[in-house]
C-alpha cells in the first residue's frame, strides 16, 4: 500500500475528499431531519392556531347573534311598553270622553271628543238632501267618519271614497283594493280607513296620503266584517267566509289572534272597552268573545235566519242586530237579554251584509228594505215615526253621523243619499 502511495501520491486526495464529502452528507441530513422535525412542529402550531381561529370566530358570530338577539328582544319589549302605555292613555281617554258625552247641556248638546265641537240631539230624517253617484255595480258599505259629516262608502267598483255631506261633493278617492268592498271601519282619530274586500284581504288607508299602509293578508275565502277597536286604533277584529274571525295589530302589521267556529260570521263590532267581540251569525246567533284570548263567553238565538248587521249604541249598552228574517232586536249588551223588536210590513232585509243603524242619541233605528225605502223607528215608542223614499234598488247600508244628522243610505245600484 506504501509503494501504491508513493508510486501514485495523488490517490490519496480523493479519499480524503470522499470522506469530506460523506461527512457533509451526514450533518446535511441531520441538519435535513431538525429542519423536518421543526417544520412538523410549526405545522401543528399553525393547526391549533387555524383551530383557535376558528373557535374565536364561532364565539364571536354567536356573541354577535346574542347581542343581536338582545337588541330585538329589548326593541320589542320598548315596542310593548310603549303599546301598553297608548293602550292605557287611550283608555283614560276614551273613559274621559264617555264622561264627556253623558253630559247634557239642556239635555239638547252634549260634547263631542275635541271637546270644543257640539252636536244636536238626533232629528228625525224626512228630506233626502243629496243623491250621490258613487260607485258602480253597487254599494254594500257607508260609515261616517268620527265627529264629521264626511262620509265614506266602498263599492263593487273596488273603490273607497271620502264624501263631504255638506255638499255632496266628493273628497278623496282610495284605490288599490282588489275585491268588491264588503265593510269598512275607520280608526276613532279619522287617520286610517279599513276595507273588508272579497279577494280575501283587509286593505289599510292613510287617509291624508291616500295610500295603502297594510294589506292585511290571512283569510282564505271573502272578509265580510271589519271593526276597529274605540279604545286603540292598533286593534282590528275582522270576519270572513272561511270560519274565521281575526284580530290583527295595525302596529305590527300581522293577525295576533284566530277564532274557528262553524258557522260563518256576516257581522261583528268591538265593545266599547275593547275587550269584548260581537259577531252575528248565518246561523242565526248572537255571540261574545274575549277579544284576547278567543274564548266564547256567551251566546244567544237572535235571529231565526242569519244575521246580517250589528250595532253597537253610543254607550255600548245595547246591541242592534237584523237578520234575513226581517226582524231587528235590541238586546242588552252584558247579558244578551232581548230588550226590543222591530219590524214592518214590506220591510225586507235586502242581503247577508245589510246593514242598519242606531242614532247617536240611542232613540232610533234605521233600516233599509229590498223595495228601496227606509225605516226609521222610535226605541222609546216601538213604532216607525218615519218612511223615507228615494231609492229605486234595494238598500244596502244605513249609517247616522255622529253628528245627529244626516243619516245616509247606500244601494245595489251604487247610489248613495243623504237625509236631514
């Protein structure tokens, strides 16, 4: 080997580098390994870091929803209260305003809501004072609004209108209804006007807009009957031919509550304290329910046919109900005891949704007939005082003004008259 290294002294520098060489390759591995090793650990960091990440951002998204969830539960109970708070100042209102209404002065004016307004006790209608084209194909439904010879009538022409009396002209036109007009209320400050229509939906006016504030949707078949409740104008109760009665809250938008009974409701009215319903029926009862949680409190035979109209007198003691047997009774509004009964010869209920009416004085009813004429009867005397004749097709609706005058009737032919 010695001869090898001195006969060739360059074989030996080969060697030496190969070792160099592998010994390179040894640390390079290890240092390859460390390297590995350390990036297996910053991987798994990076794993349980993508974790916390992830759990932080699930904490937050349900803190954010508690919070949110909060903020709607805190917004609703602000909303309750301050509903509770109109509720109870609309109550002492409406309480003060009964008040008001009892007194007499000579026992000819009394005081009407503003307090600074006055009405005459009410007069016996005898002259039709104006006769009004209103609608086409028929009108089913007048009312007056609240402490105002302004009148409002629905038709089968789809449309509301807003008439002042005094002249005969007309005011406002409310379009936007889908179906024949079957009822309408209106809300006790005059603001919005409420139309029971035959495409299943109840149809909500701001009246000094002229447009549509709530499309009250949920019945399933035509709504026949609507009321607004005399303490809050947020309670609607409406009727409709699908079994049902509702209770919607304007506020809101939506029903609050549903009644399912068997027989269909072809009229109902709202007590004065607002807690009690009155509906009429096709089979011929008189009931109440407790508006707010649907229970039937009584209930008595009215009428040996359907009823067609109900009417609440000024100071929600007595009720007015007509039925297609063409009778009219009066019953006490607590006990459901029958305290009169109406009738003519010749006076006929023209339809399921006639309409009559008691004077705002509570000393008359009127009546409308399927040959055109009116009745007018004295409560105290049991007797027609009066026979008014102007229509040429049967009366549909009969309304008196808060007023004491005019009265006002509506006919299948869309004519409307006004009678002082």
């Amino acid at each position: 080997m010695l001869l090898l290294i001195l006969l060739f002294p360059g074989l030996s520098s080969p060697r030496d580098e190969c070792s160099q060489l592998k010994t390179d390759l040894e640390e390079k591995i290890r240092a390859l390994e460390l390297l590995m090793i350390e990036h297996q650990q910053l991987k798994a960091q990076l794993e349980q870091m993508a974790i916390k990440a992830k759990n932080a951002e699930a904490e937050n998204k349900m803190l954010v929803d508690r919070w949110m969830l909060q903020k709607m539960q805190d917004a609703e109970r602000l909303n309750e209260a301050n509903a509770l708070y109109e509720d109870m100042i609309e109550r002492l209102k409406a309480s003060g305003l009964e008040k008001l209404a009892r007194e007499q002065v000579d026992g000819i004016v009394r005081r009407s809501e503003e307090g600074a307004e006055f009405f005459a006790e009410s007069t016996v209608p005898s002259v039709c004072s104006h006769r009004i084209n209103a609608h086409e194909g028929g009108c089913a439904s007048i009312l007056f609004e609240y402490n105002s010879s302004k009148l409002i009538s629905g038709g089968q022409d789809r449309s509301v209108k807003i008439w002042d009396t005094s002249t005969g002209s007309l005011t406002h036109n409310l379009s936007g209804c889908l179906g024949s007009v079957l009822d309408l209320a209106i809300t006790h400050d005059n603001r919005f006007v409420i139309a029971a229509s035959s495409s299943n939906n109840l149809f909500v006016w701001d009246v000094s807009s002229g447009r549509i504030r709530h499309t009250l949707t949920g019945h399933t078949d035509k709504v026949c009957a609507v009321d607004v409740s005399k303490v809050s104008s947020r309670h609607v109760v409406s009727a409709a031919y699908d079994r049902t009665i509702k209770v919607w809250d304007l506020q809101k938008g939506y029903c609050t509550n549903t009644i399912i009974f068997h027989s269909n409701c072809n009229a109902l009215c709202f007590s004065t304290d607002g807690l009690t319903i009155c509906s009429g029926h096709v089979d011929g009862n008189l009931r109440l329910w407790d508006s707010r949680t649907g229970k039937l409190l009584s209930e008595v035979a009215a009428h040996s046919l359907p009823i067609t109209s109900i009417s609440l007198s000024r100071n929600g003691n007595v009720v007015l109900t007509s039925g297609r047997d063409n009778v009219h009774n009066l019953f006490d509004g607590r006990s459901l005891e029958a305290c009169g009964t109406f009738r003519a010869t010749g006076n006929r209920v023209a339809s399921n949704w006639s309409r009559s009416c008691i004077s705002p004085d509570d000393n008359y009813i009127a009546a409308g007939s399927a040959d055109g004429s009116i009745c007018i009867w004295s409560i105290s005397k049991a007797d027609i005082v009066s026979t008014l004749k102007e229509h040429t097709a049967p009366v549909l609706s009969c309304t008196w003004s808060g007023l004491g005058k005019p009265l006002a009737s509506a006919d299948k032919n869309g004519i409307v008259c006004t009678w002082t």
